[in-house]
C-alpha cells in the first residue's frame, strides 16, 4: 500500500509540472483551443488560432492569441465577457441576458503546432509537441538516428552527444590549466610544474596555444600585475628617497648637536673664567637641547620610515606568495578535473563498443543538433543539448558526421 501511495503521490508531481510548463507556453498560430462556459452546452467549441494570430469564440468574438499563455488568453476573454453579457434563448425561446463569471470559463489547449525533425533521422516530419517535450524525446518520436540498424539509437545518440561534450570540456579544461600555468610563469619560472597527461602532448606548451579569450584574460592579468608592480615600485621608490633624506638631516642634526655641545662647554668655561654671565649658558643649554629635541624627531621619523618600508616588503613578498599558492591550488585542482574527464571518456569508449560502434568511428564522428525557433519572444537559432526542452513549432536538425562511414559492427 504505502508502494502504491508513493507511485500515487509521484504521478501527481509529475502532472503538476507538466501543467506548470503548459501554463507558460506561449501559443500561436496552429494551436487549436476548446472553449466553454459552464451550464450553457451550446457554447462548447473548438477554433484554431490563424495566421494572424487570432482565433474565434462564440460569444465573444474575435481574440488576439498570438504570443499569449492560455492564462493570459483566459483572462482576455473573461474581461470581454464581463463588460458584455451573453444573450442565451430563454425557456420561451426569448432572449435571457447571461452574465458570466471567471470561474465559469472553460478554456484548455486540444492541440500544440508540431515540433518538426529533419536531418539524420528515421521519419522526418512534424512530431505531435507533449508540454515538457525535450529534444532527445524528439528525436526519439522520429524513431532515432538513421545510422544505425537496432534499438540502441536513443542510448547511443545519448552516449556519444555525452562524450563529445567531455571532449570539449577537456578541451576547455587544457586551456584553463594552460592559461593558468602561463600566469605563474610571469611570476616565477622556477614554480611552473611540469605537464603532461594521458591523453599526450604538453598542456603548458607554447604548441597548446590559446583561445582568443584565453590570450585577452592573459594579457588582461599581465597588464594588471603589471599596473600594481609599477604602483607598488613608485611607492618603495619614494620611501626609498624619503629614508635618504631622513639620513642626510639625522647627519646634519647630529652635527649641530656636537657643535651645540661644545658652545655650551665654552659657555661654562668663560663664566668660570668670569667673561660670560648666567643668561649666555642659558641660551647654550637651550640652543643644546632644542638642536638635541630635532635629532630625535629625526631619528624617529627615520625609524617609523624603515619600519613601514619592511612592513611594505613582507606584505608584498606575503601577496606574491599567496597569488602563487592560489594559482597552484587552482591548477592542481583543473589537473584533477582532466583526469577525471579523461577517465570519463574512456569509460563511454567502452561503452559505445558494446552498441556496436567502433569506438576511432566514434572519435571522429558527433551528432550536432541544431534548433530553430522562429518565436518574435523567444527566437533563437543554434546547437543545442539534448536535454533542452523543445517549444511548439520548433524546427530541429539532427547532423551525423561522417554517418556514411559510420561501422555499426553488423554484417
């Protein structure tokens, strides 16, 4: 029982999405709708919306639909109905006026536009759209890629679109590491690692090159560290001058101590002697201790500038070490990643032997699907995954390289 509970409570979660996702669909021309007003039978209809994006109700009219979520289109027609009642044959046959209120509208989606497949595919055409629709289900609606000759076609078109993303993303991967490992070259060779991996060829190579991108974030970086080490010397450089003449003025102070010392000496010597008074060893002591106070001021002023200049020194050193620890941390753990892509590969090689594929047909071969939606609110035209959810109307081209040569492993 409680099995039958969780199934139970299951399948309602699922309908709840789906209804989610067909709520925020936006129709167009080609989806057909029902409509209806609840006790009144008569009005019970289905129209299709036109190509001008409009479609017919009875008692209301004509309704713009292109481009609205049945939400939208629900209230539309409700504002219509409420500022127009509806004239209903009465049990004498006379007209009776009817208002309508919101919860007394019925109107749901019959029928989506189709999604359409064409390409490397078993039945190219139109495939009926389900709300959730994915391409992968699509293809699959069209009975699988043409390449093969078994059921496997889904599993395989699954395995191999997987490990051509793989190989992308070591691509990827190769280039970040490269990238990295070339900005901790510039600042310090000796710290470069070594390269190589199991798939060969030197990742940190000048041979691996760089993508544009990864030449822009290099330059960007270089041009940056370069900024702050020009910041940083100009700075140091001016300390540097401020601790010269700091010592130049502590040679000078200490001169005029000395000299200060010694006139204090000859004061005390002469008023002894009786040729100079009290007042002229006064003005000696204070000459002494105001040269003595600007030797101090000095000397401190040259003390806190060495001090900061160190401190400056040990805080560069700490950020270059820890600029070099934070790219080393990074590269070891875009090494890791690699490994594991690689193994990842490796794995899906084995895989795709098993279908029957050869796995050097599959190396050189991908399946592309391309996705053209023609929506004025969501146009789009490109590759996409699988597992991207498919629109009504939406076009999808399924491309097998190389699928004239492809080696199903059947006689």
């Amino acid at each position: 029982m409680k099995l039958i509970g969780v199934i139970f409570a299951a399948a309602i979660l699922l309908g709840s999405a789906v209804a989610a996702i067909a709520q925020e669909l936006r129709l167009g021309a080609g989806d057909t709708l029902s409509f209806g007003i609840v006790g009144v039978p008569e009005t019970r209809q289905q129209a299709q919306i036109g190509f001008n994006g409009r479609l017919f109700f009875p008692y209301v009219g004509s309704v713009q639909a292109e481009g609205l979520t049945l939400d939208q289109i629900r209230q539309a027609v409700n504002g219509m109905l409420r500022s127009s009642p509806i004239r209903l044959a009465g049990e004498g046959g006379e007209g009776v006026l009817h208002g309508v209120q919101a919860n007394e509208i019925l109107i749901d989606v019959v029928s989506y536009r189709p999604v359409y497949i064409s390409g490397d595919v078993r039945t190219v055409g139109p495939v009926v759209f389900r709300p959730g629709m994915t391409v992968r289900q699509a293809v699959a609606e069209a009975g699988g890629l043409r390449v093969f000759d078994d059921s496997t076609d889904t599993r395989a078109l699954e395995l191999i679109f997987r490990r051509n993303l793989f190989l992308n993303q070591i691509e990827t991967t190769r280039q970040t590491i490269f990238r990295l490992e070339s900005d901790l070259r510039q600042i310090d060779p000796e710290l470069s690692p070594d390269g190589g991996t199991e798939t060969g060829g030197d990742p940190y190579s000048e041979e691996t090159g760089l993508t544009e991108a990864g030449e822009a974030w290099l330059e960007t970086r270089s041009a940056m560290r370069t900024r702050v080490e020009d910041e940083q010397h100009g700075k140091l450089a001016k300390m540097r001058e401020r601790l010269d003449v700091l010592r130049e003025l502590r040679t000078v102070n200490e001169e005029v101590v000395q000299i200060r010392e010694d006139e204090l000496a000859r004061a005390r010597d002469l008023v002894g002697w009786g040729r100079a008074t009290t007042p002229e060893v006064d003005a000696a002591r204070e000459g002494l201790l105001q040269a003595s106070s600007r030797s101090l001021d000095t000397a401190d002023e040259l003390f806190r500038v060495e001090i900061e200049l160190a401190r400056d020194l040990s805080a560069r050193e700490i950020d270059d070490l820890g600029e070099r620890l934070d790219l080393l941390e990074r590269i070891d753990a875009e090494e890791t990643r690699l490994l594991e892509l690689q193994r990842q590969v490796r794995s899906l090689d084995g895989y795709i032997g098993t279908l029957g594929i050869s796995v050097p047909v599959a190396r050189e071969s991908s399946i592309t699907m391309k996705l053209v939606r023609t929506s004025p609110h969501t146009p789009f035209e490109g590759p996409v995954e699988p597992d991207v959810r498919v629109m009504p109307g939406d076009v999808i081209e399924v491309r097998w390289d190389g699928s004239s040569d492809v080696d199903t492993g059947t006689q």
